[in-house]
C-alpha cells in the first residue's frame, strides 16, 4: 500500500482542478491552504476561465500542464468530475482526491455516478480518495501538503487521523489546534469509493512519522480486513477511534448519511475489542487518550499516585480513578517518614497526597522525588490549583525537573489555571500532558491500561476438533428437502452431537401410558414438554413440567399435558418429549446471530432472565480463538454465578470454552445459518452434568 | 436566616483584619479584590504595623475603626485569631468571615481551637463563615462585595454557589469566568463551625438575584435538615451539586481531608433523589448543566429534534441522546412536505435533519421555523459545524430569529467554530447556550429530564399502620434480657407479624419422626432447614432441603440432615425447623441498614444472585413515603422480573411497597436496630403466597 498510496500521500507536484480565486470558495480555499502550508512541490491550479490563480498561472486543462502530475484535487460540478478524472488519466496523473459531492451519498443516480467515475480510475490505473471528503494533510516537513479547504493548517505531530466525515473533520482539526496537538497525516475518505480506511489505516502503518492512529468512523466497509490488519497495527501503533452509530437510531442516522448498511453496536465493541482499538465514545476522549499516548508511556500497571496541593480535587481524582478501575496504594511507611521531616504537618501523608495549599513547587520536588522510583507506582497525576500566593511556573518546573526521566506515567492537573497558561504551556513542552480536570485523567488512564492488558494478552490459538461433519450435513439437507428452515429439537440435537458437543438426548410419547415407558428407560426425575401441537411460550402455557419423580408423577402429567394441549386440529397428533432432569447446574446461552457487516456473532451468557432482562451476554466476531472464547466467558457480569459463589463449586469451564469452539468452528464450516440457539446449556462442576438441553437452528433461504 | 446573615452577605460596613500590602500575600489580595469589584459600602483595613493599606487608612485595632461595623473578615495568623473575633464582638460586629485556617482540619489541638473560637461568637452573638475558608462574594450591584483572595472578579450573574473546599471554590470560579458564568452570591464555608451549607442554602432560597443554587459538597453535616431544606428549594430554584468522596477511598481521602464522617455514596444518591438535587459527576457538567439552566427552561418532556448541517455531529448527537434516556420522534409528514419545497434534495428529511453541509442560515431559519411550534418536540438542538464556505454570524442570527420566543428548551453545538467565536458569544448573549460537543447537550437534557420528573411526581405521604409495638417491643425486649443481639427464626418472625408483614410459620422439630408431624401439620409441600446446631451457608452445606411432598420424604430428610449435622458438641441439641414451601414467587429482599452520616437506609432487591453479584438493589433514607416505597421498587434493573416478564402475571406490588413502609415505621418506632434482613420476601401475582420466609434483626449494644 506504501508505494500505491504514495503520490497521493507525498506527491512532487499537484494540479488543483477547479482552483479559484473568489474567497468562500473551496477552491479557493485549497489552493490558498496548499501553498499558505508551504508545500515542498509544485502546484498547478486548472481553470479553464483565468489564466492566474492566487498569483499563479493557471492552466485550461490538466493536459496543457507543462510538468508531469502526481497528484490531482478535483473539486468541479459533479457532472464535469468523471471527464476531469478522465483528463488526469489521459495526463497520466497517479492519484485522485475528489472533494466534489453528489454521489454514493445522494442515492442511486448519485451512485450510478460514482461507479462510472470508479471505473475511469481503474481503467488508468488511478488510486482515489472520494468522492464527497475534505481532504488531505501529509505535515511531513519534506512534503508540507495541506489539501484541505478547513480554516486551519494543523500543526506537525505524529497523530495520523481518518475520518469518514468532512464535517468531523474539520471540527476535530478546529479542536486539535486549540488544543497544540499536530498531525502527521489527515485523510478524509468520504465515500471511499476506492481508498478505504483500511488502506489508509495501512499506509499508516510504515509511516515513519505516525507514532498514533486517530479515527472516526461511521461504518466498516469490509470489518474483517479490518480487523486484520487494526490487530497487526495495534501492537506497535495505537489505534483510537470514535465510532458513532452507538444506538439503533444513530445507526440509522449513519445509514441514511453514508448509504451503508449499520452495524449492530455488539458487533463494532467486539470487533475493536478483538482487534485491540482503543474505543472512545466522544472526540473530548480521542484528544485526552491521545494527548497522554503522545507524550507519554503506557502505564505498566493499574497503580497510581496522586500529589495534589488542594484536597477536593485530590479527592474528585480518587473517586474518578477509582470507579475506573485503578488502584491507590498507599504511600509506602518509609516514604512517610522521610516526607514527615521536610512538608508542613498539616498535609495528608496518604494517596492522595494532600500537600494543602501553602504547597508551591519545594513541596512538589520533595514529593515527587520521594515516589518517582517507587516501584509500588505505575502513573503519577499531580495535581495542582494555583493559588494566588504560589508561583505556577515554579511549580511547572519542579515537577518537571523532578520527574524527568522517570518511566511511569505522568499526567498533569492543573485546575482553574485561569489566564496565566505558560505554565501549562512549559509542562506540555517537556512532555507532560496536563489537563483540566482529573476525571479525564482517569478515564484515560483507565482506556491505556485496557490496552496495556490486550498488548500482554497471549494471542491465543484457533481450535480444529474433529467432528462428524457429514452428519450435521445431513441434518441440514434433510431439513432444506423438506422445506423446513428451523431444525428443533431431536434433529438440533443431532446437530450438536456431530460436533462433540455434549447434548441431553430425547425420547417421544404421544400418551400416558408411553411417556411412563420412555421415563423408566431415561431414569428419574424427567422433565416433560409437550412437542406437538406446537405451542407459543411453552413454559408460561404449562407446556413444560421439571422434575417428575416418579412414574405415577409421569403418569399424572401427561394426562395433564393431553388436556392442556387441548382440541387437535386436523392432522395434529399429540406428543410428548422427555429428557433426563438435569438438576443443579447453572443455565446458560449460547448462540449465532448474523450481523449485516460483521457476519457470524458468537454470543454467551447466563440464561432466562439474565439474558432477557438483564442483557448480560458477550458477544465475538466468529472466527474466535480459545483465548477468546475464555473471555467471553469470563467478561459477563454474571461471571461469579459461573465461577463459585457463595461456596459453591466453580463449573467447568473449559467444557463451555470448547462448546463456543465448537459453535464457531460450525460456523465455519457451513454458511447457511441465520441463528443458532442452544438454550440451556447446563454448566456444572460435574462434568457429566454439562449438557445441551435444548437448541434451535434457523436457516437461511436458498 | 436572611435576617440574621444580612450583614455578612449585605454588610454596609467591613473591616479587613489582617490586611496587608505585600504583594502575593492573602491579606492584600482580599483587601484588593473588595477595592477592585468596587464595594459598595465603607472599607476598614486593620494592621498594627501600618497607617496605610492600599492607599487607605488603617486601624491597629477593629476598636479603632470610627464608624461601626458589620463585617470583619480576618487573617491573621491562627493563634491570634479568637483574640481578633473578641476585639469584633466588643466592637459590636455582626459577622464573621475567618479566612485563617490551623482549626478542625488539622486534628485535635485545632479542633480545641476552633471551639474556642465558635464559644467568642456564641458569647457576642456573631454569626461565623469558617475557619479555613476561601471567603465570600456578592455580585448585586448594592453590594458588590468580593471578599475573597482569587485572580478573578466573578461576573454578575444568578447563580449561587456553596463550596466546602477553598481550593475548589477557586477553580471553579476561574473556570466559569472562562465561560463567562456569572454568579450572584458565592460562599466558601470552610470548617462550618457555625454557619453550614443548610444556612446559606436557606439564605439563597430568599435571595432574589440567586435563580441557580451550585455545590461543591464534600459532607454533610446534618443529611436530615439539608433534605428538609433542598426538597423545599428544588421546587423553585434547581439545586446541582458535585459531591465528591463517591467511592470508598474518595471517601476516606474526603474523610481525611475534613475530618468529618464520610457518608455510603448510597446514602448520598438516595438523599439527592428525595431531595430532588440534581447530582452531577464532574465540574464540567455542572456548568454544562448550569449554563442551560441559566437560560433556557426545563424541558416538558423527552423529545428532541436536531437540526445539522454535518452528518457525524448529527449521529453522535442521536447516539447520546438516546443513550441518554431521551426520544427522537420523525418529523411529522407535513414538515417533510413544507422543507422538501426549498431544501436541497441531498439533505436527509428525518430527525436528525441533515441539511448537509451546503446549508446556511436560510435553511437553518427554514427547518427550525416549521419544527418550533411543533408539538411533537420538547427541545430543539441546532448543531452547525462551519465551512468555510458559510458565513457563521448568519447562521447564528438565523437560529436566533427563528427561535426567539419560542418554549421549547433550546441547547445549541457550534463543533469546532476555531478562532471566530463571535457566533457564539452573540446566541449566548440571546439566551441560547452553545456547547462544543454534542455529547454535553444530552447528559444536560438527560438530568433536566430526570429533575422535571422529580418535580411532576406527587409529593406522597408517609403512612402510619395500626401495629402491635408492644408485641416486638416485647420480643426485643426479651433478646435484651438474655443478652442476645441477634434476633432470628420464629422471634424475628413474631416482629414481622406484630408489624402486620405476612410471614411464612415455623415448626420445630428434633427428629425424623417429630418431622414428619409438623410437615403433617404444616401441609405438604415443606422446606426443611437445619437449626441447630448453627451453620455457616446453609443452603450449600446442604443444611436445606427444599420441596419435600411426602411424608416419607421427610423422613429421609430429617434422618438425612442428622448425619449431615455431625458430632453435636456438649449441651448442642439437633433441630429442624419446617415451612410451608412457597412455590413459584419471586424472591425478593428487604433490609435496613444505618448509615453513619445519613441514618437508617431501606433496601429493596431481587433476591439471591440478583443482590450478591449483580448488585441490583435501591436505598432510600427513612422516612420513606408510599411514593417512594414505589420507586424503591421500579427503580431496580431486574423490575421487569416483577412486572410481568416472558408472559407471566405481574406481582402484586402493594404489598411490597407496604411491606416496605411498615419496616420503615417499625424503624421509626425503635431506634435499636443496627441492621434488619428480611430475605426472601416472596413476591407473587397470588396475595396469600406473598409472605417473608426468614428475618433477621441485628441489635445494638445497650
């Protein structure tokens, strides 16, 4: 992708189609942002009615360019872009960005339009960024490209950024700058009807200058690849994106902006949770996570030390790092000691520690050079509101000189600063981000040490077990002959045992007297259900009666259950099915759903009224390695009920692990599911107990 | 309280003891900032050592001030203080500000100090603010009174604001100055020795420029007086407070820091919920919240239209809204209809309407013209991101012109609007609060919401039951007597049921035989238990035998839980007890527990996993009225367990919700409880089968 993507990303010369001189518009804009940046190469404006743009010539059409093109912005009438992009082929222009609008996005003229625009890159073998973005910015100091019509030339840093809105984008630029931070690359992708993010996302990748990848996303085009290669990156450079759509109305909203099909919210949480993308949920959060990742280490651990010279945002960080999940350990006795000689006996020897306000950067040095070692720490916050009787850039700069060096993480708080902000200036000059407030010191810290933990992850392994694959392809075969797309009870059963995963079996009665006969076969206690007619919630219908223990029990209930079934239609027969009761395990979920963009979902969790009310499931794009399978297990909230509460016995766990292998090793192998269900599977410390006790296969249309 | 705290937020007359004109130093700045917001009444600095203090004359003592005095605000060094306080109360000043801090909060020698002090003003009957505070301000332009040592002049505006923390009180002040939030009276209350924030919360309710009431609240004094006062004052003026020391360790860092009691974060939900305070997380959001308020009223209901010329703003704008708890109803067909005739085709007619980023303040005046009268909309969200191509002022003054007069509640985001805030500044100057981020927007709407509710619901009444006191009197009275602190089995029971709680009887039993006549007597089925010898975990030491249906089954039971039972030790008998077993309720779990700072709290929950691992309970502090005994029960997660869930008949919740005040009388009857269990309460559709199972009471010592 380096050597594609370069004359887009580092082109010698540019041709600015539709370059102008009247301000307000765009290609005005362009042109005065390409050279108001300095651009290392040349710049060719083209317009067929003025001979001079912004001073310099201006040419009719991209062919009476005198010098070879690398780079052409197209920002005409949509109906003059496909001949332009024509034109630039002809010129033998690598790389398109089309800022022009009114294709994909407008609906299906618009996309008609698009495609043919689509297929003039390809037949000149033309790279495209578009159509319908803003964009793009390569800060290198060796190309100083800014192809944008924003009001901003964003600063050089080593943050790269996609976004999939113009409008985003020029926001978050706005906020960037006023916040200091720079950007190595920016690119807009609009439509991407060529360049995708992944693209960019793997440009970005071999980019010397990126250190960090920010992203905003609206959909996933192709959420495989992207995990793909977001997975590779992640490991070496970390990827944050905002992704919106959270809600199924925003998803709709998404949809209607960008033409794209919406993904389901689980989808997007796993896929970034598998791929190690930091998620955000609002772009304050993108720039205070990449503001510390810019300047900063990742943290070793949860473990952090708060210094405050003012005790109630020395307690407002407490609860907010807290309730993030970190730790505070107290300061060490030693450490307490030596402090006790030097700082007022009216601080708090504790963490926080609460230096009280006559503190000013003596108290600061004393502090932080008595814990910047402290192998019991992995970040530091100091905390610090000026007050008037304290010099602030004393204090900047004796934290600065006292944590110089140190290899944990340092984030700053400074609170009400006010007007005097050199001092928050100096610290964000030697690599201190310092913020407003202590909140979003926590969060982020909580956000790197998530990171930290799925960088330490072991990457975990995809599981083959051998299966009777020919069996469960019968089950399906037979059912599609028959013209059935649900395959319930014994034959989901059957399905379930091909692939080795352990399933209670079933055996019919269609009266009393044979329910008895199938009960003494099993063994008591049973559970009855009725199977056909086929009833609507079976359970609140009295369909299903548990823990029949003997045979006048049995007896008694299915002359019960003929009754309830009530009048037969015609060609309805009554029966019943039985299982061996199984007593004492716990309920759980397991199960496939398809999602639009990301394919197969596996899904865990807790059954009946976890999973309905408390929607308390974990979900995973399918492939899933055992690692992953583990996870899902272990981050429901429920997880204590599974792993031994109250004294009871942990289940095992290793056999549900194996049946989600297994789930999605079936997947795999056949793609004609929309659904599966197996609702309950018991889990239990004993291992024969663990079983399948129901399951439900929805298939697809052929 | 208006009376009595006139002369310290309304003096005619102040003395400065301890004024200085050392640069940097507390005493100058003060007696600066009362000069610079230009007081409106006579200033007296007082300073042994100096004639002259900011170019005024100065008094060695308060004595030697000519006129008389209403206010003295003193600085001196702690021991000196009360000396200082004697000097005003024979000078005959009204009130006291003390600045001084070395009292209360630095432990027990300054706590002495500080009592000494509190016993000067009871002696002359001066009304106190501090020690150890940040000092007080009021803007009315009669009074113009600044007696605090900060950089800043505070704006005026008509917010109040209560601190307990200096150091916060300052931050916030200079942020708000940042955002140009005026305030009308601000009170930093330091230790509260004599004036608390009841006091001045009581004082603002009266004040006719305070329309907001901020806090920053660390503890609380006295929980039963603020929720009296609050409750009163939130039907008027809205109450926002940040109270910190919400997790354990912010609690103790709090408790560390004030010296005051840290109250459960439960306790403090609980107390703002009934006091209908609006509880914020973070200082950001209480200005978030406190700029809407400011200007724009609280919204009828829950639905929003957002107007944006920028899909993702939009999106994200969908997503927090609905997140949030809010709705977004379409547009109504004749809207779509009206804006179709002169909006570009490309914008997306639906809610968020996206007019794309062409649009300008012709089709911002376009759209919100036909929703503002629309009564399908609570609130109106205007979103515009600036292209460089629109001219911003005329959006601006467009979304103003539209909206202007309008009742709906109109919180506006300008994203990214860069160095050109002038577009901001003129809808803020016009009432409109403008936010960066969309995100802020919602959590505001979301809290406005939540406070109209608080506002809408029907006060409810405390009910008063006919009950036997005299009958659990009786009980406690006895477990007194023999030295008992624990009260369980049939004597909690007795209380249960002199306090008209349905209960399920008991039935003791020493052997299998004696077993079988109680379950006789009882009906079948019955749940069997052991009750002595005592057991920790019961039910998983298989202590517990639940749905026994026959005589011989309880028989092989009892044999059963003998063995079970082990070795007795000397003078340990073997007993059962026996219960009817109640079959398909729902198991819920009532309880009390006391509360250092707040008293007797009520819990209500699901019981089981529901309470040990999902945590799925709700707390009020008693009192609690039958409204409330309403919400205790709804407002937990799992509700839709009770209500009617897959098809099954809702509980019957009058019960519960009497269940719950007649625990809340018996608590107010007796004072002795340390803590009450009830669990399970079953919960069922069937009156007859919803009863208490098994009680505990915990006693205090006497």
């Amino acid at each position: 992708m380096r050597k594609e993507l370069a004359p887009i990303f580092r082109p010698r010369s540019i041709a600015v189609i539709g370059a102008s001189t009247t301000r307000g518009k765009i290609g005005r804009e362009m042109i005065h942002n390409i050279l108001l940046a300095e651009f290392q190469g040349k710049v060719f404006p083209v317009n067929p009615n003025s001979s001079v743009v912004h001073s310099i010539k201006a040419y009719s059409t991209v062919l009476d360019v005198p010098d070879s093109v690398d780079l052409a912005i197209i920002i005409v009438a949509k109906k003059h872009v496909r001949e332009m992009a024509r034109q630039c082929g002809e010129k033998g222009v690598k790389g398109l960005v089309v800022i022009s609008a009114g294709f994909s996005e407008v609906g299906k003229e618009g996309k008609k339009r698009e495609l043919e625009l689509l297929a003039v890159c390809h037949e000149y073998g033309m790279r495209m960024i578009g159509p319908n973005c803003f964009g793009i910015v390569n800060t290198s100091p060796d190309v100083r490209l800014n192809a944008t019509f924003g009001k901003i030339n964003p600063k050089i840093g080593r943050i790269g950024f996609i976004t999939q809105s113009g409008a985003m984008g020029e926001a978050i630029m706005n906020h960037a700058n006023e916040l200091g931070i720079g950007f190595s690359i920016i690119a807009s992708i609009g439509n991407k009807a060529d360049i995708s993010s992944n693209d960019i996302l793997d440009y970005m990748q071999d980019d010397p200058n990126t250190d960090i990848i920010l992203m905003y996303l609206e959909n996933f085009g192709n959420p495989q690849n992207f995990t793909r290669i977001a997975r590779k990156i992640s490991r070496t450079k970390p990827i944050i994106a905002v992704k919106s759509g959270r809600t199924k109305l925003g998803a709709m909203a998404a949809s209607s902006h960008t033409g794209a099909l919406a993904g389901l919210d689980v989808g997007v949480d796993a896929l970034f949770e598998q791929s190690g993308v930091m998620r955000v949920d609002t772009v304050e959060e993108l720039f205070d996570v990449a503001a510390a990742l810019s300047k900063q280490p990742i943290p070793k651990g949860n473990r952090v030390a708060v210094v405050t010279n003012a005790g109630g945002p020395g307690i407002l960080a407490t609860d907010a790092l807290i309730s993030n999940g970190m730790e505070m350990p107290p300061l060490s006795p030693g450490t307490v000691k030596k402090l006790k000689k030097s700082i007022s006996a009216e601080a708090s020897f504790s963490n926080p520690m609460d230096m009280v306000a006559g503190a000013g950067g003596r108290e600061f040095k004393l502090t932080l050079d008595a814990i910047k070692n402290d192998s019991r720490y992995d970040a530091i916050i100091p905390i610090f509101v000026p007050p008037v009787t304290i010099d602030q850039m004393d204090v900047a700069r004796n934290i600065q000189e006292s944590l110089e060096g140190t290899d944990k993480t340092i984030l700053a708080c400074f609170m009400g600063a006010g007007e005097k902000p050199e001092a928050i200036e100096f610290l964000k000059d030697h690599n201190i981000p310092v913020y407003i407030f202590p909140e979003a010191i926590a969060k982020t810290l909580a956000l790197l040490a998530e990171h930290r933990e799925w960088l330490n992850k072991p990457s975990g392994k995809y599981r083959n077990f051998k299966v009777d694959k020919a069996e469960a392809e019968a089950v399906i075969e037979s059912a599609y002959a028959k013209g059935e797309l649900s395959i319930v009870g014994e034959e989901a059963i059957k399905i379930l045992q091909a692939y080795g995963i352990p399933a209670v079996g079933y055996e019919y009665a269609s009266n009393a007297k044979e329910a008895v006969a199938a009960a003494d076969k099993i063994g008591y206690p049973v559970v009855m259900k009725i199977n056909s007619p086929p009833m609507l919630h079976k359970t609140e219908a009295g369909g299903v009666m548990v823990d029949l223990r003997t045979a006048a029990e049995v007896r008694a209930a299915g002359n019960e259950m003929e009754r309830r079934a009530g009048k037969l239609k015609e060609g309805e027969k009554f029966t019943v099915v039985l299982q061996k009761m199984v007593a004492g395990g716990i309920e759980t979920v397991m199960g496939v759903t398809i999602d639009p963009s990301f394919g197969p979902l596996i899904m865990f969790g807790l059954g009946g009224i976890y999973v309905e009310v408390m929607k308390d499931v974990s979900f995973r794009i399918n492939p899933i390695t055992d690692m992953e399978a583990r996870e899902m297990i272990r981050s429901i909230k429920s997880y204590p009920v599974l792993s031994g509460f109250r004294g009871s016995k942990p289940v095992n766990e290793k056999i549900l692990q194996d049946t989600l292998l297994k789930l999605s090793q079936l997947v795999r192998d056949f793609d004609c599911f929309s659904e599966i269900d197996i609702n309950p599977f018991i889990a239990s410390a004993d291992i024969s107990a663990c079983k399948a006790v129901d399951a439900r296969f929805i298939l697809l249309k052929r």
